[in-house]
C-alpha cells in the first residue's frame, strides 16, 4: 500500500497513478500542491526538501522524483516486462525517461504557460514560438523512434511509457496553432489509450 502525496491534476502524480493501477499496487492520496495543502509546510518538507509533488511513502520508505517512484514500483513488485534487470534494456527505458523529465519538459513549458494557463508573464510571441519549435522538434523525435516499433524503448510496453505517454498528452491537449501532424505518434497514442490506467490517469476518464 502507498500513501501517494499530491493533487491528481498534477502530471507528475498522475504518472505514479497510472503506475499504480498498471501493476495493481493500491494506494491512498492525498490533496498536496497549489490550490490544496501547501508543500512549503515544514511536515511536507521534512518529506521532500524541494517542496514538490509527488511524494511516496512505501512503508519506510519515502521517495520523490515521479520517474523514480515509478521505477521502484516496478522493480519491487517483479515486474521485469516493466523495467527488466539486464543492464542494457534497463539503460535504454532509463534514457527515454530522463529525457522527458529534462529536455522534453523544458521544451514545451514555456508555451504550456502562455497557451494553457494564459499566465500573464508568458506573453513574449518570439519565446511562444520558440517554445513550439523545441516541442514539435522533440516530438519529431518521438516520430522516429516509434516509426520502428509500438512502445517507444522495447517491443513491448514498459515504465518508459509512462512519462512519455503523459508528456504527449499534453501535446494533444494544449491547443497548438498549425500542430504538425506525426502518425506514429498518433498511433502509438492510440496504442496507449487502449489501456485503462492511462485512460482513468492520463486522459481524465477519456478514451
Ligand atoms: N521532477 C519532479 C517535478 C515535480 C513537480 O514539478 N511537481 C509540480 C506539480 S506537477 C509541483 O509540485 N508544483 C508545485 C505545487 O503544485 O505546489 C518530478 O518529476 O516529480
């Protein structure tokens, strides 16, 4: 059982949610974040010292960094088809998941706040559309990648996933002026939301 710590609109909760439901670890969670439970509370930062969600507890152990808490499920419940013990296949879901918590993310969070959230000091047209070329750039990345297989670090579906599935969410949701078409995108898109927790998780309930 977790005590998962975070409001569900956050992207970075709903990983672990999603991950969750995918390996059938059950979990309770609770409001944190802007708008709920302050993270700047001493109780949450004696927790996780950046203030941030989300936060795991797993019986004695307490972990943030939702990519991390997402690996730790897999590998302590067994779950090798998610995240295999060999070095290398291992490796190569850890990379995609790095990059989408380092460069993907910043690509897109600019834009997100100026088309989005509409946040008043993300207005400059000039950082918008540098911040849609970044994203599009990065999600032609994704292209190609897929271009030769259905999941984006194996043949089959692994934590990788997760994170980018999300991430690509936000793309389809953000309304992007000439969004550039990618099919295999689109269709491993399609592939993800075949499944349940990303549809509960991801998709706020839509398939
Ligand atoms: N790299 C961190 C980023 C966590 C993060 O940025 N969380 C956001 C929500 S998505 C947050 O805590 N924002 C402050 C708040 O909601 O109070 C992770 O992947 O867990």
């Amino acid at each position: 059982m977790i005590r998962l710590l975070g409001k569900a609109s956050s992207i970075n909760v709903r990983k672990v949610l999603w991950a969750c439901d995918e390996i059938g670890v059950p979990y309770t969670r609770e409001d944190w974040g802007s708008g709920f439970r302050a993270t700047n509370a001493p109780e949450f930062l004696s927790l996780n010292p950046n203030g941030l969600i989300p936060v795991a507890i797993i019986g004695d152990v307490v972990l943030w960094e939702s990519n991390s808490i997402v690996r730790y499920l897999a590998s302590s419940n067994g779950r090798d088809d998610l995240l295999p013990a060999d070095a290398a296949r291992r490796a190569r879901i850890e990379m995609w998941m790095d990059w989408q918590a380092t460069e993907f993310n910043n690509s897109w969070r600019y834009a997100f706040q100026a088309l989005v959230r509409k946040n008043p000091a993300f207005a400059d047209p000039a950082e918008i559309a540098a911040s849609l070329r970044e994203w599009s750039k990065n999600v032609e990345i994704l292209e190609r990648q897929l271009r030769s297989r259905a999941y984006i670090a194996d043949t089959h579906f692994t934590v990788s996933d997760i994170p980018i599935g999300l991430a690509l969410n936000r793309w389809f949701e953000t309304p992007i002026p000439d969004r550039p078409h990618f099919a295999a995108v689109n269709d491993y898109f399609d592939r993800l939301s075949a499944r349940p927790a990303f549809v509960r998780h991801g998709r706020n309930g839509v398939p």
